[in-house]
C-alpha cells in the first residue's frame, strides 16, 4: 500500500518491550508509523520485508519468558561440583544470574568488514531464545557458576550488514538462520526475526 511522506513516521526503534509479531514474538529493530494507526516492521514502506506489528499487552518482554526457575534437584553434576568444592548447602543455593536480552549494535569497522557476531542463548528444553552481549556468553562458554550454564546453549552467528543490496543481505542472513533452524536443530529459530536486513547499510 503507498503511504505519502506526509503520512508516516519513520527511524523509529523499539528493544523489545513495545510490539510483538502476528506469532506472538517480542520485535526487536527499527519501525515506522502509517496515519492509519498501524505500526510496520522495518524502515519504512519500502522494506518489501515489513509485517504489522501489535502493542504487546501483557509483562511480555524480550526476555520475560526466558528465564528458568529449577529446583536443587535440577542442577547439573558441574554447577554439584562446585557447591562441594565452596562448601555451599546445596539446600540453599545462591540465586543464580539469568541470561539477560542484549542487542548487539555493528561498529564502524563491521561495515567495513561487511558483518558482525551476535550472540544468543537457547534455553535447552525449549525452543525459546535471546540475543545476550558477548561478555554473557563467554561466561556460558567457560561455566561460569554464577548460572545455571547446563540449562542454555549457546551459539553465534555472522550477520550480514552491508556488501550487497537489501535483497541479497535478507537472503544471506535468512539462510544462515535457517541453516540453524533446520541442520542444527534448533527448531522455530527462524521465527526470532522479523527483519533480516536489521542493521543493513548501503555502499
């Protein structure tokens, strides 16, 4: 549908908390306004990808539905371990750090290099994910006891910022999602993104 300039707002952002997607998803990524009153992914009326995005009317944030509540019997052989070396009651164990939503911002020096790493989290049992800084997953990596490390995997990924038109880095990004999706086994991953041209710069 055309929109006249007059009528849209554009280089608008949200982190998560404000509108979700048709599936339920917390949006995370730039958006824009139509004077009818919808809110649309993306740019503006030109992003072929954009979708109409919904206020989330519950707590439902980026990482609400994330964290995970477990009980003594559910820590791992690792996390035991550590307990018994710092001679902690494991009846009354520390409360443990979650994962927490980060959203990896590209420098200057990404866009040179045409793409940059983000970082994200799984939880093990379920397919629900979040984008978390560097310093999280490196913690993750090396079973840092402050989490509960065996109840998340981790991975990361190599998004494509610039090096092409909007087509060419929506279908780069897509597939190396999809390649997650599908080879890894992390199913629904695909349906983390609304917008595989988040980021992207021209020239």
């Amino acid at each position: 549908m055309y929109y006249p300039k007059s009528q849209i707002k554009t280089n608008l952002y949200t982190n998560g908390d404000e509108y979700e997607t048709p599936k339920g998803i917390p949006y995370v990524g730039q958006y824009w306004k139509s004077s009818d009153g919808k809110i649309h992914s993306g740019v503006g009326p030109q992003d072929r990808t954009s979708i109409i995005l919904s206020p989330i009317t519950s707590s439902k944030t980026a990482d609400s539905n994330f964290n995970i509540k477990t009980s003594t019997e559910d820590l791992s052989p690792e996390v035991l371990g550590y307990f018994q070396a710092k001679n902690i009651d494991v009846n009354n164990p520390p409360t443990f750090k979650t994962p927490q939503y980060y959203l990896n911002i590209p420098t200057s020096e990404d866009y040179l290099d045409g793409f940059y790493t983000r970082y994200f989290a799984k939880q093990s049992n379920r397919n629900i994910y979040i984008e978390i800084s560097k310093d999280t997953f490196n913690d993750l990596k090396s079973y840092n006891p402050d989490y509960e490390f065996n109840l998340y995997k981790i991975f990361k990924l190599d998004w494509v910022i610039s090096g092409g038109d909007e087509t060419y880095v929506s279908e780069q990004n897509y597939n190396l999602v999809e390649y997650y999706e599908k080879k890894i086994g992390y199913t629904a991953f695909t349906e983390y993104f609304s917008n595989y041209t988040e980021f992207y710069r021209a020239g």
